[in-house]
C-alpha cells in the first residue's frame, strides 16, 4: 500500500464491497482513454456509458481493451449486482441509476453538457465537466448550482485547464504571484480562417490517415483556429480569477526556456498587456519554422520572486529572464483520458474538485472568419463561418457578444464583417431554448457582480 490519503479511500471502498460508481456520458476518444485506465483500478466501478450509439461504445470498449463479458447485456440492476458495465442511448436514464455517484460529462457538446450537467446536480451526483465547452458557456452558474446541492463541479483532469489550474494552485499555495499561467499549442494567424476544408493540409495529415483513425475535420480545426484554446484559457481564468489581456490570446512564439521572457508584463520587457493573466505560446514561428524547445502539448506558469533571496533561488532551479526577477514552471505533457480517474476519486471519495469556476472572468464569442452576409447560418466551432476568441467576460457582456458554444445552427440577421464578433442581436434564437434561458441567466447574474 502506497502512503496515499486517496488510495486508502479507494482501498478501503474495495475491500467493503462498495466501490465508487461512475456514469460516463460519452464515448469519444478522451472516455475511450478514461476506460482503458478505469478498468485497472479497484475500488473503482464503472456503472453505466451512455452514447447516442451503442455500436460506438461497444468499439470504444473493445478498444480500451475491455472483454465483452465485462459489458454484457443487462440493465443497472444486472450491473450493480454483478460488477458489469451496462450500456444505454439514454444519459438521463443513467444519471438517475441506483448507486450512481460521479457523471463524468464528455459527450463535447455545449447544450448537451449543460443539460445532463444540471441532471446530474439535481439528482445529487458528482459532475467531472470534460466537455470544457460547456464549461465555458455556463460553468460559473453550474459551480454555483452544484455548491447549493452539496455536490462538487470539477473540471476533468488530464485535460490542459485542470493542470494549468493546479500549477497556479501550486504557485498561490506557495507564496508567488502568478503573472501567466497557460499551454502550448501550435498557431499561426492564417489558422484564424481554417475550415473544414482545409484542415488536414494544415495537419499535414493523408487522407488515409485521415479514414483509419475516423478523424472529425470540423473538431480538429477547432483545436487548429484558435477556438479550443481560447475555450481552455477562459476555463482557466474563470477557475483561477486570472484576467484576459484586453486583446484576448496573443499566441506568442516561444520555447520552454524563453517563457519567462515572453510571459511577463510588456512594462518588464515581455508581450503582456498585464500580469495575472493567461496566455497560449506557440510551437511555431511566425514564417512556419518550429520554435526550438516548444512546449505544445504542455502546461506553465511564470512567476515573479518576491525578493532578492526568492531571485536567487530562482537562478538555481528555474529557467529565468535576463533580469532574474521571473521565472517559469513548467509540466511538458499531459496525458488526456488516461488520467481523469484522478477527478472522478478526488471528487467521489473527498469531495474535492480539480479546478473549478469561481467567477466568470472570460468569455469565448463567435467571431467572423469572413464576411458573413445576412442570412448565412453559423455552424459552430471549428466550422466554416466563425472562430471562438477569448474576451474578457466584462468586454464580452458589454458588447453582447453571442458565446461561440451557442453558434450552432443559428441564422444571421445582419451581416458581420470578417474578424468582428456575432452578438446576439446580429441572430434569430429560440429565447424559450432551456440552454439559452440559462446562459442568460448567468449573464444577467454575473453581469450583476460584475456591477453591469
């Protein structure tokens, strides 16, 4: 036995024959990667995985290495009494299920993740949020929800916001000022304008690699013009109470050793508008050529030492600025789904999150990717008519700018320039849509704390 408060919780739900029992709504590649992990872990139950088609969570399991008599038809009650894992089409069936103690929401969509979300919460279960997207749109509201039940609201482990959230944790926890927190990604201005259709030149990716893997060219060019990252970095400055830069996200060239130099108040010599706030760094230079020690698929933060003893120390562990006075710590990688259980024991067995909203801090509205005439229909992140950019939350409200998690399916009324943000007067929306009501309703409450 490891010395580990957690572990011993685990441990001893296992040895009672009460494990923790989970509910999966979702069955994409980040819960793909969650139950290859989860299986190994006991103590641990999968109770449940709920996706519009069951043919795809049967491939997903048997991807992730389950044998079929693990996942043998059968309801709940088979399950509870065997230890299986059922199968249905129905999240809200499974957010009720006896014995149900943590949904962990990953289905990717925004207007779904907020409704099995508020299911999950009154029903009193643990919600781990991967779908960051819904977070975005609604996590403030949600976290306050979930606080009111008596029920935590994490963001998902694995995932860049949760570990970026946990390195400024970390940073506070110690005594720094946080001046950046943030993630690599790689970025080019031309990104901005990307579509479906010309996602995969970008990648670099063949067609048959394309039809091996069932790749999504409207996901991936989600992560690739910019959308996600400014979805992750709202995530955290909501979570974190960083603030965007006026500009939103800058995509600054730079390396793992430069971030100190880059990541600190353009005052100091750096690229920020401010300090305590959120930045996204890129793996490539502006004419195309790699950044040298790029950090793409991790997390940092910069730090400013509070004196001339912190400065010195600094020099002897942290890569440094020119000055000395700034610092970066940095973790290279992150491993998606293989390390959500992480979330789903903290909040089952402690009652603790991995990050979660504290404010709302910063929005992610639909921008133009060209000019879009009256009439024409937005259709979502990573489409063909608009990319998500990160704004303040107070710039976004009082703008009225339309968040990008709802610019799914909606038709122009006015026509928006390229680059400009869509607001809500500039589309026809359903006002009586449950999902817009509660977005709404988090403008309206938060636009209060905010003194709008």
């Amino acid at each position: 036995m490891i010395g580990s408060h957690l572990l011993q919780l685990l441990a001893a739900r296992a040895e009672s024959g009460n494990p923790l029992r989970v509910g999966l709504i979702g069955a994409g590649r980040f819960g793909t990667m969650f139950l290859s992990q989860a299986r190994r872990v006991q103590g641990l139950h999968v109770l449940g995985i709920a996706d519009l088609s069951l043919e795809r969570t049967r491939d997903a399991l048997s991807r992730a290495g389950w044998p079929a008599e693990q996942f043998a038809a059968g309801g709940v009650t088979q399950a509870l009494e065997t230890g299986a894992t059922y199968l249905t089409d129905d999240g809200a069936s499974l957010i009720q299920a006896d014995g149900l103690e943590v949904v962990i929401e990953a289905t990717g969509n925004p207007v779904a993740g907020i409704r099995y979300a508020l299911q999950a919460i009154e029903n009193g279960r643990h919600v781990v949020m991967v779908n960051v997207e819904a977070d975005v749109l609604a996590g403030p509201l949600l976290a306050e929800r979930a606080a009111a039940a008596g029920v935590v609201y994490s963001l998902a482990y694995g995932d860049q916001p949760a570990l970026i959230c946990e390195l400024v944790e970390w940073a506070y926890s110690n005594g720094f000022e946080v001046v950046c927190a943030g993630k690599g990604a790689r970025y080019l201005p031309v990104y901005h304008t990307s579509t479906p259709d010309t996602v995969w030149e970008y990648y670099g990716f063949s067609p048959d690699k394309v039809a091996r893997d069932g790749l999504s060219a409207q996901m991936y060019n989600s992560f690739l013009d910019g959308t996600k990252s400014a979805i992750e970095m709202a995530a955290v400055a909501n979570a974190t109470g960083l603030v965007p830069q006026p500009e939103g996200l800058l995509f600054p060239p730079c390396g793992v050793n430069d971030l100190p130099h880059v990541c600190r108040p353009r005052s100091d010599g750096g690229q920020l508008a401010h300090a305590g706030t959120v930045e996204v760094v890129s793996s490539l230079e502006r004419d195309g050529r790699p950044v040298y020690g790029d950090l793409r698929h991790g997390v940092f933060v910069t730090l400013k030492a509070s004196s001339n003893y912190v400065k010195r120390c600094f020099a002897e562990y942290l890569p440094t600025d020119s000055t000395g006075w700034y610092a970066a710590m940095v973790r290279p990688y992150h491993l998606v789904g293989l390390e959500l259980t992480t979330s789903v024991l903290k909040a089952g067995l402690r009652g603790e999150a991995t990050g979660f909203p504290v404010g709302f801090r910063a929005d992610v509205v639909a921008t133009a990717k060209k000019h879009l005439a009256a009439g024409s229909l937005l259709d979502g992140e990573g489409g063909f008519a608009v990319y998500g950019a990160l704004m303040p939350a107070e710039d976004a409200l009082k703008a009225g700018a339309l968040p990008v998690g709802l610019a799914h399916n909606l038709r122009l009324k006015n026509e928006v320039a390229a680059g400009q943000p869509v607001r809500w007067t500039d589309v026809a929306y359903d006002e009586a849509n449950p999902v817009v009501r509660f977005r709404r309703e988090m403008e309206q409450h938060m636009g209060n704390d905010l003194g709008l």
